[in-house]
C-alpha cells in the first residue's frame, strides 16, 4: 500500500467502520485537477446508492476538516462490484480459487499483465496459476489486481 493510500486508509477507515461497513480499499488518481480519490466499501447485505452517498458525506466533511491532499479532487464512494479491486493479502486470500488479472509495477519475464487462477498466498506473495504454470508475486509487486467475473449461463 502506497504511503499517501495507508495515510488516507488510517484516516476514513475509522469512519467507515463506525458506519456499519468495511473499508475495502482506496484508489487515489493522481491527474492534476482532474484526480480522484476512490473509496470503495463492502458489506455482507450489499452497498445501496443511499450507503454510497451518506459515507460520502461523513468522509468528505472529514477531508475537509483534516485536508490530507493538496489540491484539487473528486471524491467517488463505490461499491467494490463484481469486479472488485484486491489491494490486501487478505482480499487475495478470500479469493482463492477465483480468476484474477494481474497488473504488475515492473515487467517480469517481459510482461506486466496476467490472467489466471488465484492459488492463493504464501507470505507475502500472491500464487497465480496462468496457461498451466504457477507464478509468485510479491504483493508490493502488483500495481493492480481484480477479480475478473464469471458469468454462467
């Protein structure tokens, strides 16, 4: 976890929590004045537009009292989806035995994307089965990770 995303997840995780839901992840874009700051939560029952909007409140009314980024932003409150984003060892944990793509911060063996089976988690590194091999990733390694969803007829 980045170090402005583990700053941002020490200061809204406390809220979100209170509120009755997980703090899933956050995603902070970067992009001059058109950077963003996802924030996605998760609960057992589901997230509703109106569990959307009223954290949303709560966080930016926090963002506002303790400013934790200079300049310019969109906040956005989502639902993780059925694509969900995996930021935590535990995230890749819980889904184990599901499809995962795989965006890598540095190249391996001359690629940075991978698509395959989540085998699970050894320490600190995330095992992927692609194309009948079994690769390992170190978790700081992955830039991004989602689930990829499978629909059956």
């Amino acid at each position: 976890m980045a170090t402005k995303d583990a700053a941002l997840h020490t200061l809204i995780d406390p809220v979100v929590t209170a509120m009755g839901f997980e703090l899933w992840g956050i995603d902070y874009l970067s992009q001059g004045k058109h950077s963003r700051l996802v924030i996605y939560i998760d609960h057992e029952d589901g997230i509703t537009v109106d569990d959307c909007a009223d954290i949303s409140r709560q966080i930016s009314a926090l963002l506002d009292v303790e400013d934790p980024i200079h300049g310019e932003y969109r906040l956005e409150v989502s639902s993780p989806g059925m694509d969900r984003p995996l930021f935590t060892l535990d995230h890749f944990s819980r889904y184990r035995g599901h499809e995962v793509a795989l965006k890598l911060r540095a190249p391996f063996e001359g690629r940075r994307k991978f698509q395959g089976l989540l085998a699970g988690v050894e320490g600190d590194e995330v095992l992927v089965q692609v194309d009948g091999e079994e690769y390992c990733f170190p978790v700081d390694g992955i830039d991004q990770a989602r689930v990829v969803p499978r629909f059956e007829d």
